[in-house]
C-alpha cells in the first residue's frame, strides 16, 4: 500500500505545484507584461472612479444616453454571470413578441424617427452582453441623444464616427462603436448654446 501511496501523493504535490502555482504565475506574468489593459479587465475609467469594461455591456435607459444591444440575460440585464442567449428560435412566439416589445420602445422614445429600426437594436445577442453596437444602430439614435442633452446632431454623429471601430484584421465583423465609451464620451461634450 505504502508503495503505491507515496508515488501517488508526490505526484499530486508535484502536479499542484506546477498546475496550480507556477503555471498561473506564470500566464498571469506574462499577461501583464504584455497586455496590461487586457488582463486587467479593459476597464473604462472616469477620472480615477472604475464606471465598466469595454467588453461588457451594460444597461443604459436614460434618453440622453445611446442603448445598447438587448440582453437576454434576465432578470437583470447584462448580468455576466448568466450570460446566455434566450434560446429562442424564429418561430417561437416569444421571441416576436420580444422584437415587437423593444421596438415599441425604440419608436416610443423618438417618435419622430420613421427610418427602420436596425436589427442589433432589437434582437438580443447569444452572450447577452454584446458592448458594441452597429455604426447604423448608433446612428439611429444620434438625434434623440443629441435633443435630449441638447446638442447639435451633427455633434453627435462625429462623435459616432470618431468612436467608430472597423472591422478585425480589416475582414472579420462589421463596423461598430462601443456603448459605453461612447456615453463617456458624451458626458464630456458641452450644451449646444444656439
């Protein structure tokens, strides 16, 4: 017994000090050196106070503030530990009358708007906490951003552009702005006095 146990405790040992100690020390070590910002969470800051992670989204409501994509991670949404999708096919009834709910929403808050709706408005992601949105998704809402903080619209589509990111490599994705980032950069903007 003595003889199978002992190989078999030294090689637990061993195996936990270089599976649990050395290699993360390691991968953690290296991670910093070479990638601070990412290993770090990609945090956003606003002045020395942490507001978010660039790869998470979160939930804005408010009129002066661009939404971002729906989350399916109910019942709080954006909530990274119950990222998922709804799992939700298209002929589920739920999920039409999930797409009708959120662009009543969308239609309700700038009425005035009669330019079709862009669909990463209105259809959730498989994650759930999509930080991004499409160039057309945020442009569709610059005027409602701009009236309610009261802004110039064109103000408010240059910021677009200027938060504007292209695609991976220059193949993979579509163009799109981060959400939070550019609400940051928003409540930096000053009133149109006109």
């Amino acid at each position: 017994m003595q003889s199978i146990l002992r190989p078999a405790l030294v090689m637990f040992g061993a195996l936990t000090l270089v599976c649990g100690v050395a290699y993360p020390v390691l991968v953690t070590s290296v991670a910093q050196a070479a990638f601070p910002d990412a290993a770090n969470g990609s945090l956003l800051k606003q002045g020395d106070k942490v507001v978010g992670s660039r790869l998470i989204g979160q939930s804005f409501t408010a009129p002066q503030y661009f939404w971002g994509r729906p989350s399916a991670t109910g019942p709080m949404p954006n909530n990274g530990g119950g990222s998922s999708g709804s799992n939700q096919g298209p002929l589920n009834p739920a999920l039409g009358d999930a797409l009708k709910g959120r662009a009543e929403a969308l239609r309700a808050a700038d009425p005035a708007n009669a330019a079709p709706i862009p669909v990463d408005l209105v259809t959730a992601s498989a994650s759930g906490l999509d930080p991004e949105i499409s160039l057309d998704g945020a442009r569709w809402q610059a005027a409602r951003v701009a009236k309610a903080r009261g802004l110039a619209t064109d103000d408010v589509q240059r910021l677009i552009d200027e938060h504007a990111e292209g695609r991976v490599l220059g193949l993979f994705g579509e163009p799109r702005v981060n959400v939070l980032a550019l609400n940051l950069a928003l409540d930096g903007q000053k009133r149109d006095t006109r």
